[in-house]
C-alpha cells in the first residue's frame, strides 16, 4: 500500500506553559499543506523501516517505528511491517514531516489489519508517539490544544499558495523550547485573534503568529520575510520551530513567481493548502 503523508504550516503557534512532565501546553491553528512524503507499507514477520533521506533514523527512534510499536502493543497483534519512507519533506523544518509519517503508519496498519481501532483509538496511540502526530490522523485546518492531543476541526480557512523557504540553518525544536524558557518569554497569544476573525470573515491571513519567532537567532528569518512580503505575499510566518518560513499567495502564478526570485536558498516549494 502506498500512503501519502502531507505536510503542516502553523498559522498560529502560542506556548502558554511549561508542564511538570517538560511537554508545553500549546494553542495552535495547523494547516495541511500538499507537500508529502509517500509510504510504501507492507506486512512483515517485524518492523523495517527504510527510507530516501539522509540521516533520518531507521531503528527505534523513527517516528513510524514507534508509531508501529505502539500500534501493535495496543491491539496485541503478533505482526509486523516493512515500511519503506520516500522522504520530500525536509527534516528540522517546522513542517511536521517526521509526525506526518507516523500519523500514516497508524492509518495503515489500521487499515492492514482490518479497522480494529476507532479514531479516538488512532488519536490516543498517535498522542504516545509525538505531540503534532494526532493533528497527522485528522489533518486539514485544525485548532490544538494541550500537547497537540486536543483537536477541533476548523471550516472556512481561504485556500491560498504556499512559498516555502528553508535556509541552511536546522532547528531542533528540543533546543526552541529550551531557549523558549530561558529567555522567559511571554506568549504572543495570537490564536484567539485569528479565531475571532474566521469566524467573523474577516482576513484571518492578517493574524499570522509563532511564538517561537522571538528565540530565532540570526538574521535569516527576518530577511526571507521581507523578501515574501516584497514578492507580493500577503503574510509571511515561521512554521514550528522553524526553520522553514512561508509566504501566502492568493493565486499560483504570484507564488511560482516569487519562488522563481527569492534567491539562493537550500530549498524552495510552491504548494497549496489542503
């Protein structure tokens, strides 16, 4: 079986505290976006993950290895499954690529083994593996909560074009949470404001925010922002932890252009909310 496992952006991203067991308690609007990794799944007498990209991990500490895990401690399936990951989301990018694919490695194995679990059951075993895992199960505009674990589906959110841009630096969201606390800052709060404005009709795209904007060291945020918001975007943001920033187009043809003169970056895509 081949899964397509798509990509997030955070539209807004607040982190309200920090939890006695070190997760942070999140606000966050996600987005799916039509970039994708594909899963090739297939039963085995174990687990076996492969993948295209370089340095991803293919033991126990992949996210779809442990998704698999959780999957068959959960149901008590004596079984397994080779998984082989044609990796097109970049890694440390604030994309949720790694998330994506265990959320589908769930779906799959579900799907493999006859439908033995509910999606509140899909959603509980996801929440085990990683906190934007769950958002992976449902997908589409979604407001997270607590760890990511509390999802509401959202209606209404204008498709729009998406520039992605991601410049040599990579970060690690362990070090963006850690920076997060020892700077003491204080959250944006921005969900509720874009909240107020889907529901209301107005822009939401005017209320862009990412908390994790704040800890960003370096010169290169601000600079591929400007750069979106002077190649016609109609918003530019951070998504995650970074280190992938995205503009916001109303048409394709605005965002092939402004793809197509952004500069020299490691990596560039033009794709679309889904």
């Amino acid at each position: 079986m081949i899964f397509k496992t798509y990509a997030k952006i955070n539209l807004t991203l607040d982190i309200l505290s920090k939890r006695p067991d070190g997760y942070h308690e999140l606000k966050t609007v996600m987005q799916s976006i039509s970039l994708f990794d594909e899963l090739d799944i297939e039963p085995a007498n174990k687990i076996i993950i492969s993948c295209s990209g370089k340095n991803i991990p293919t033991g126990p500490k992949n996210t779809c290895y442990k998704a698999a895990e959780k999957f068959f401690e959960y149901t008590k399936i004596r079984g397994g499954v080779k998984i082989h990951i044609d990796k097109k989301i970049p890694s440390e990018a604030g994309l949720g690529g790694g998330s994506a694919d265990a959320a589908a490695t769930i779906k799959a194995l579900n799907v493999m083994y006859g439908g033995v679990l509910s999606v509140h059951e899909m959603l509980m075993i996801a929440g085990q593996v990683g906190a934007d895992v769950p958002f992976g199960i449902i997908g589409g505009t979604a407001l997270c909560q607590g760890i990511g674990e509390k999802i509401e589906t959202l209606e209404g959110l204008p498709k729009k074009y998406i520039v992605l841009v991601k410049p040599d630096a990579g970060v690690s969201t362990a070090e963006a949470y850690s920076d997060f606390d020892r700077m003491a800052i204080k959250s944006q709060r921005g969900t509720e404001k874009f909240l107020e404005a889907l529901k209301s009709r107005e822009d939401p795209y005017k209320f862009l925010s990412n908390d994790f904007e704040q800890v960003v060291k370096g010169d290169w945020l601000i600079d591929i922002k400007k750069k979106l918001l002077g190649l016609g975007a109609e918003a530019a943001l951070m998504s995650g932890s970074g280190s992938t920033v995205y503009g916001v187009f109303d048409d394709e043809a605005a965002a092939k252009n402004a793809g197509e003169k952004i500069g020299c970056y490691p990596y560039v895509c033009i794709c679309r909310t889904i």
